[in-house]
C-alpha cells in the first residue's frame, strides 16, 4: 500500500478564521477589485485620448503611471473616507434600475418564435430518430444531448428571420396604407383600402 503524504499546514490553516481576519480578507479583495476597475477606467480614457503610454501593445502600463498620465475627477477630492457598512466591509453603490430588465418587443417575439421553432424541430427530429431505429431494429432512447445545441441555433436563426419578414410586411402595409390616403386625397379613383393594402395597388401590383 502507498503511503499517504501529509502536507504541512500552513500558516493560514494554522489560525483559526475569526471574524476580524475574514473581515481583513474581505476588505483586501474589495480594494483589489477597487484598483482593477480604476485601471480599467483610467486605461479606457488614456486610449481615448491616444496617450503614447498605452499605444504600444508590448508596455502594460502600472496603476501608478496611469495614475499619473491619467487625472481623474476624485483624484481632486483631498479627504475621502470610504464607508462601511455594519458588517465592517466597504459599501459599494447599488445597481440603478432594475436587476434583471425586461425584454424589449423584439426579444420577447424573438423568443417565442424561437420556442415555437425549437420544439417543432425537436419532434421532428425523435420522428426521424424513431424510424430509424425502428428500422434498424434499436431501441428508441431519445434525442441524443449534442443534437441540442444544434437545434437551438437553427431555432434561434430561424426566429430572428421570422421576425424580421414580419417586420418588413408590416412597414410595406404602412406604405401602402399612405400611398392609397395621398391617392384617396389627390382625387384619383382607388379601390378599397383593404384590397389596395393587402394586394399592393388596384390590380392586385
């Protein structure tokens, strides 16, 4: 039998966690992400400005020159004390509006046209599968779980084209609905309205 190797403890397992070192811990990752999103921030305006620290792709520059090249609108305040809640941990702002926002129109028809698709692409799909097995002689054990994700980007492109033809009818009746109101009042003989929408003219254009 292989002996088991015991790797020594080390000093964060030696000390019990308390509720002052998990608070320290915290509050040291809070101000690591603190000075991540300052860089990223500070990166994003010096390459808007086109400053020679961040064109070459090769230099990554520090937080400490970007801090130098970049000036931001804090960086003008002397006295800044970051709050804490009763936790003792940083508070950090709340996300404005809503957390999970609501789907426009066009995504809610994108979804349930996609929905609709997929499931009608699903059966045909265990239609085609359980002849073939029938066929074959095998048991029927359903639709295999990589045949999904194809299903689902077919599902996906076709309800996006679905939804944009209907789109596209809809602004052509609209035209059409305009052009026979300029005709109705320029005094030119017409047909219905409904007929001159639907066929696109008086002849059926």
């Amino acid at each position: 039998m292989a002996e088991e190797t015991t790797q020594a403890p080390t000093e964060e397992h030696k000390t019990p966690l308390t509720h002052e070192s998990a608070v320290a811990k915290i509050r040291k990752q809070q101000e690591e992400a603190f000075d991540k999103a300052d860089y990223a921030e500070r990166f994003a305006v010096a390459t808007r400005k086109g400053l020679k620290l961040v064109q070459d792709p090769s230099i990554v520059p520090t937080l400490d020159e970007l801090k130098a090249a970049v000036t931001l609108k804090r960086d003008r305040m002397r006295f800044i004390k970051l709050a804490v809640n009763h936790f003792g941990l940083y508070s950090v702002p709340k996300k404005q509006g809503r957390r999970k926002p609501h789907m426009s129109h066009r995504q809610q028809s994108i979804k349930s046209a996609a929905l609709r698709i997929f499931k009608s692409l699903m059966d045909g799909k265990a239609e085609r599968l359980k002849a073939v097995c029938a066929k074959e002689g095998f048991d029927y054990i359903g639709i295999p779980d990589s045949a999904v994700p194809e299903l689902a980007k077919r599902a996906g492109l076709q309800a996006t084209k679905e939804h944009f033809e209907a789109q596209q009818r809809k602004r052509q009746k609209a035209r059409r609905r305009q052009k026979f109101s300029r005709a109705v009042n320029a005094g030119i003989t017409t047909t219905s309205e409904k007929r001159f929408v639907e066929n696109g003219g008086q002849f059926g254009k």
